[in-house]
C-alpha cells in the first residue's frame, strides 16, 4: 500500500469515528445535562468537517506532477493544514463563548452517568490520536497529524469535561459550573495545540529547512555510490509527503564530464531506492581538489 493510500484509509478511520463520537456526546450532554460534553460534540463535528478536508487534500495532492505543477500537488497539504487549524480555532471560540453563557446561566447538576459515557471517550480518542500519529509519521504527513492532534484536543476536552462533571457530582448544588469551566479550560488548550500544528506547516509552505536527520542520512548513503568522495550543500523541500532534494556531491575532478554524470545518476538512484518518500533528487556535481 502506497504512502497515499495510508493516508487516506486512516483519514476515513477518522470521519467514521467521529461522526459516532459527535452523536453520542450531543445525546449524553443533552440528557445528562453537561455543556461540557456538548462541547466536546461541537469538537467532534468541526473534526468531521476538517477530516473531510483533509481527505480532499490527500486526494487532490495523488494528481501526477504536470505542466504547471513539475514538482507535483503534494504543497496543497500545508494549505489543508492551514484550514484544519482554523477549525480548531473556530471550535475552541465557540466552545469558550458557550462555557462563559453557560456559567452566568443557572443550570442542573450533571448526571453522574454521564462520567462513564466519558471514561469511554477519553480512552477512545486516545486510541485513535496513537493509531493516526502513528499512520503520520509512517508517510510524513502534516495534515494527517494535525488530524491526530485533533483527536488528541478531543482527549483533552473529554478529560477537562470528566474533571469538571466530577466536582459537580461530589460537591453538587453551587457547584453546577464545574463542567462549564471545564470547558473554558479546555479551549485553551486547543488553542494551543493549534499553534503547535501550525508551526511545521508554515515551515513546510516556506521551505524552512527542518530536516537536519535527513540531511545527514543523505550524507552518510551518498558516499557509499562509487565515485563520490563527499558531499557539500544538501537543501530539501517538502511537499506533501514526499522530499526534494537539491544535492552537491563531490567526485575526482580529474574524471570527464560523462563519467560524472553516470556517477550523478548512480548516486539519484541509490538515494532514491535507500531512503523512502525523496521524489525529485537533483545532483550538481563538484571536483574534489583534494
């Protein structure tokens, strides 16, 4: 299975398990009187809506690189990316602005069952947040982590909501808002971790040069090629979930112009078969003086 088809087939285990999630919290928040966990339903709508988002980016960046794309589709991940975290934003204002109507608003104790059907869901969103971290470092795939971490923000609210439903269940009448502040809390959060997403893939839109491990495994496989004494300036770029690479290797400048572009093409081929996901490798060769 491709890079691609991973990504996808773990970006529809997303939409699925939060379309489930997003019923069950919005019919135990209701009838369990908790806004907290109608909170966490609005989270998991907007991450139908993002995972959906995702999905069109995965299937727009499989088009083959042509005239006017050389080096592919693979930049519209950023950009998903982008959209995603505005999600998160959205959600995390809407979830804030909520909790605070909500505490200036005398409400009913939340049910105590209510607390199992969140045990549940935390242990759940845990799972899958492993399951799609997991599936992104496997293709190097921003926009799939930032899914990730969407349910990862899930976990959290769950977490705060159970934190917050508890102290009102114990403590009860005057304790009410417990799970709304919960949810004020929990916003932050994703606010957070919506930074934390954002950060790489503004990176990755600039081509920000983040990749020192890879930097130095292409050095260490290009001198294994015959001919190649060394290498010099090595930039990469990132699209999508695959790498370009600009790379200066060295040969004996006393061999001919031939000779160096059979080992140039040697040294393409190596890195491509030895290191996963390099799409473009362009190799300028240099004569060692030495």
């Amino acid at each position: 299975m491709s890079i691609e088809q991973t990504a996808i087939k773990t970006t529809y285990f997303s939409i699925i398990g939060n379309i489930v999630l997003a019923l069950i919290k919005g019919f135990a928040g209701f009838f369990g009187n908790s806004y907290a966990l109608i909170a966490d339903a609005i989270e998991s709508t907007t991450d139908i809506f993002s995972s959906f988002l995702v999905l069109l980016g995965f299937k727009y960046a499989e088009r083959p690189a042509d005239e006017n794309h050389p080096y592919g589709h693979g930049k519209i991940e950023p950009i998903i990316t982008f959209l995603v975290v505005a999600f998160l934003v959205i959600s995390a204002t809407v979830i804030a602005y909520e909790s605070i109507e909500n505490i200036q608003t005398p409400h009913k104790v939340p049910k105590t069952w209510t607390l199992i059907v969140l045990g549940l869901i935390i242990v759940w969103k845990e799972i899958s947040y492993r399951i799609v971290i997991k599936k992104s470092e496997e293709t190097n795939s921003t926009s799939l982590k930032a899914d990730a971490w969407h349910h990862r923000s899930d976990a959290i609210t769950s977490v705060m909501a159970f934190i917050g439903i508890s102290i009102a269940v114990v403590f009860g009448k005057g304790y009410e808002t417990a799970d709304d502040w919960a949810a004020l809390l929990a916003s932050g959060f994703i606010l957070y971790n919506s930074y934390l997403i954002l950060r790489p893939a503004l990176g990755e839109i600039m081509d920000e040069q983040r990749y020192d491990d890879l930097i130095e495994e292409i050095r260490i496989k290009s001198i294994e090629v015959p001919g190649v004494t060394g290498t010099e300036k090595c930039f990469i770029r990132k699209a999508g979930m695959q790498f370009h690479i600009d790379l200066h290797a060295m040969v004996d400048g006393d061999i001919s112009v031939t000779k160096g572009h059979d080992i140039a093409h040697l040294l393409q081929d190596h890195l491509k078969a030895e290191i996963p996901n390099l799409c473009h490798v362009l190799i300028h060769i240099e004569p060692d003086d030495l």
